[in-house]
C-alpha cells in the first residue's frame, strides 16, 4: 500500500445505465458478493484517504442508502442537471471544501481570540474513480497515487491497452512519453481512433489544479457534457505534469453497459477468485461451476466439489469437504465437517459434524461436534449439542438439543401457535422415537426414551419414557358407510366383493372356521372387583379430522 494519503476519494455513482433496463441504477448490480459501487469503495478505502465522497443522482436515494450502509462516514453528492464526469467532481469538490470550512469553522468557535482563517479546502491529491469498475483494487490505486506523489503530477491517469478500443476516450502522448490530452472517441479524430491506448476513467489530481481547471471547463464537445478529461489540457497549460500510469490486465478498468457484459465480467471476477484460493491451498474440483463471494474465507486443505455456491461471509476450515450442489451464505463451518447437497444460511457447523445430503440449514442453526443434520432435514433457530443427530426427514425449529440425543426420523418441533413462537429443549443421551410431534414449549430432560409416534404436550422428567399411542382399532365397514362413491369406497367394496367370492370356493368346515375368526371380538369390562367379565362392541366413532393437529 502507498504511504500517501489522499484528501479525498471521489466515487461517480450518479449515471443510470440505460443499457441495462433495470429499474436498479447499474452501480447497484452485483458480482462476487458486492454491489459495483461496493467494489469501488472497498478500493477507495484501501487507500485509506481522509474522506471518500459518493456522486449521486439517478435513483439517487436508493444509491445513498446503499453507500451509507456500507460506509456510514460516506460524503454523499447531488450532481445537478449539467450532465458530464466534469460536473460530477465538480460538484463533489465543492461539497468536500464546504465539509472541511464547516470543521474549521466548528473549530475556531471555541477560540474567542485570533481564530485562524479558513483554508482553501481540499489539500493534496485527490483520486478519482468510476462506481461500475468494480474489478479495480486498491493495489492498482496505490501504484498510481504513489506515482503521481514521486513525480510531482498536476494530473496522474490510469490507463491500458485495448484491442478494440471502441467507445472509449483515446489517449494521446507527446513525444516525452507524458500525456497531451484525452479525447473522446465521438471527439477523435480518423488517425485518433487508430490509438488502442485508452482511458480507463481513473484518476489522481493535484485539488488546487483540479479546482482551478474545473472552473474553466466548458460544455463545447460533441456530447454537450462537461468533460473531467478537459482538465488534463488545462493542467498542461498551466505547466503541470500529465502523465500515465499503464496497466497490462486491462479487466482491471473493465467496466459493464449491459446485462451480458455483466455475466463476462461475473465470469472473469470468479475465475480469479477461484484461481487465488487455489494457489493458497484449497481443492476445487470444478472452478467452472464454483462461485466464491470476494468476502469469502478458506483455509487450506479444504476441499470444494462442483455445483457450489459459497457467499457473503462464510469460513470454511481446514479439512472441510464442501459440496457438491451446496449453497451457502454466511455459514461457518468448522475443521473436517461435511456439507452434502445442502442449502443454508447463517449457520454454523462443528468441528467434524456431518450435514446433508438434501439438507435445509435456516438462520440460527448450530450444529455441534461431531452432530449430524441428515436427509431431507430442515433446522430453524436450533442449537444441536455435540454428537447429537436429527439424521432423517425432520424439522428442527426454535429448538435446543443437549449432547449425545438422537432425533428419530420424521420428528416435528411444532413450535408457532399461529401468532407466536415457541422454544423446546431436549436434554442429552436421550433417544427419541419415529414421528414424534414436540409441541412447544415442551422440555425433555436427559437420558429421556419415547416411543414412536408419540406428541409430546408435557414436559418429560429425566430417565422417562413417554409414550401417547392407544391401543390400535379398526372400524368396519367405515369408509364405505362415511365416504361413499369415492374411488375409496368402490375400492374397499371391490375387495371385500373378492374376498367373499374367495370364501365360497371354501368348504362348510373352512367358511366356519374363517367366520370365527373375522367376527368381531368382545372387549372385556372390568367389574367392581376388577374383575372383566363382562364385555362390549367398540363404538364407531365420529368423522376424525382432516390433517389437523391440535
């Protein structure tokens, strides 16, 4: 990084990018995990400058909130209806002077005797860069500012070499090497556009230079704009030093007009990011169809298999296998865990635990030491202890699972009551049956069994079994009598219809013997003495609900 600081940075985020047909202002489009404009910000604060001014006009309050959210002491700036870069630093310089005569007023305030005058503004070099360059870092702006300090420039221009260089401003030089002018290509003239040599619209500039040419720059060019490139002509005329500083990856200054040139320039950005991470030690199987977010972080032996996604600020440690067809945001996993064909988000998976495939990780998720998530499980707000598992077809919300517990497959935390949510707790070592339901708030407590299908409405102490399930009934004949010409009933008649046409092929002998068997059985009914001796016919009952639990 360069030793020098600049006064300020000026960010132009205030175009539209019609070719884009979006109603979101083009600095606002995103890759590699940022907005453009982010991007340029990321830069700008590497340089570590005394402040950085955001230009702003098309959706001009949507752009604000964005820039603040990411960069609360962000100087924002209305350009006005005079169109052109020109206007916009204009416009910004102005805005910054103000800035600083308002802190030196501040300051002289509390002086009652001989406050000192205040200054110009603006003092020292100022770097100027575009909001939809998002490839350009801050390596390359301190390499050009370092260059501007040592050489004493009025102006500094970025620069590099296009093969088609198509709609850009042309670079020309003098015989010395040191820059003559920019000029536009709409400007150029037939021998100008031949120059492959372009500017890529960054910039450092003297402030005192930079604030004297904008005050002369006028409007008489093709395009009727203020052009900020007229100042390198006028800083020469005042027998300032322009010259360039000439970047051989010409993606850096790669900027996107439209959609398409988006989706190259997305490409491009996670080719280079996949190719870092590699360099520093990580295996990814298939970098073609693995994005990594810029904020992203890996340490080495991590695997990456292909079809996966890893965004915003998710960690991954060493020795973790990730993938394949994973997606992740913002998700911490720890040393040698596995994550299989999983969707998550805000989470965090423990050291050697094991989550997926087809697994569901909502926010708040935490996953413990060798734990496991399995298939097709979802987890909400759950904090599952270490060596604990929900390995099959569950949901696990707003739930706290101790050590050691086993969930059984297709359990349900049932924890909303239609207005608020509940917490449950299962304690450690218990081992809960298949198809349980927990309805919150219920707490289990430690080295706790039940049984299958049971729904859990009351806390269970430590070392119980619970169990809910009655004895099993079948009522005959139900379907036909309650749910008559449904496919159902037909299917249950034809049936029964085969079943007596079967029963007549039978002799007298068997048909009693089969009798006996399917007539119904009486129930015993303890007397007084406690004694069943005497008997009755289980009642049919009413129509039970339709998938409701209650």
């Amino acid at each position: 990084m360069t030793s020098a600081q600049p006064a300020a940075v000026i960010v132009l985020a205030a175009g539209e990018g019609t070719r884009m047909k979006s109603a979101t202002p083009k600095v606002l489009h995103t890759l590699a995990g940022r907005s453009m404009v982010g991007h340029a910000l990321a830069a700008a604060q590497g340089l570590n400058p005394e402040r950085i001014a955001v230009v702003v006009r098309f959706e001009r309050d949507k752009v604000a909130h964005h820039v603040l959210e990411i960069l609360p002491d962000a100087v924002i700036v209305d350009q006005d209806d005079v169109p052109g870069t020109g206007r916009a630093v204009q416009c910004a310089v102005s805005v910054l002077d103000a800035t600083i005569h308002a802190a030196e007023a501040a300051a002289n305030s509390g002086s009652t005797q001989n406050p000192l005058p205040l200054s110009d503004g603006l003092s020292g070099p100022v770097v100027v860069v575009s909001g939809d360059v998002p490839m350009l870092d801050a390596e390359t702006l301190a390499e050009l500012l370092d260059a501007h300090v040592t050489d004493g420039n009025a102006v500094t221009v970025l620069t590099t070499e296009l093969r088609d260089a198509t709609g850009y401003g042309r670079i020309v030089r003098e015989g010395d090497g040191s820059v003559a002018g920019i000029v536009e290509h709409k400007d150029a003239t037939p021998e100008q556009l031949e120059i492959r040599e372009i500017n890529s619209g960054t910039y450092v500039f003297d402030s005192a230079v930079l604030r004297r040419a904008l005050g002369s720059v006028d409007r008489n060019n093709a395009q009727g704009e203020v052009y900020l490139t007229d100042v390198l002509a006028l800083a020469r005329a005042e027998g300032g030093a322009v010259r360039a500083v000439r970047t051989d990856d010409p993606w850096l200054v790669e900027g996107a007009n439209d959609r398409a040139q988006m989706s190259v320039l997305r490409a491009e950005f996670n080719r280079r990011i996949t190719e870092f991470w590699m360099k520093e030690g990580v295996t990814i199987v298939d970098p073609a169809t693995t994005w990594i977010d810029v904020q992203v972080e890996l340490e080495q032996d991590v695997t990456i298999l292909p079809g996966t996604q890893l965004f915003g600020e998710t960690v991954v440690r060493t020795g973790a296998v990730v993938g394949p067809d994973t997606t992740l945001e913002n998700v911490v996993i720890e040393s040698n865990a596995t994550v299989t064909r999983t969707h998550g988000s805000d989470s965090r998976i423990g050291e050697s635990a094991t989550v997926g495939p087809f697994a569901y990780l909502r926010p708040g998720t935490e996953l413990g030491v060798k734990g496991k998530i399995g298939t097709f499980v979802e987890t909400k707000n759950a904090k599952i202890g270490n060596g604990s598992k929900v390995p099959h077809l569950s949901y696990a919300g707003d739930v706290e699972v101790g050590e050691a517990t086993n969930i059984g497959a297709g359990s349900i935390f049932v924890n909303y009551d239609g207005v608020n949510k509940h917490r449950s707790t299962v304690g450690s070592f218990s081992r809960t049956g298949a198809n349980n339901l927990f309805i919150a708030p219920v707490h289990i407590g430690d080295g706790v069994y039940t049984g299958a299908g049971t729904v859990l409405r009351k806390d269970v102490p430590a070392g119980n079994l619970a169990v809910s399930a009655g004895a099993q009934r079948n009522i005959e004949g139900w379907v036909e009598r309650r749910r008559p010409e449904t496919d159902s009933a037909r299917a249950a008649a034809k049936a029964r219809e085969l079943n007596l046409t079967a029963q007549n092929t039978l002799g007298a002998q068997a048909r009693a013997e089969l009798a006996r068997a399917e007539s119904p059985k009486a129930a015993p009914v303890p007397n007084g003495n406690g004694n069943a001796n005497q008997s009755y016919t289980v009642p049919e009952t009413s129509t039970p609900s339709e998938g409701n639990i209650d």
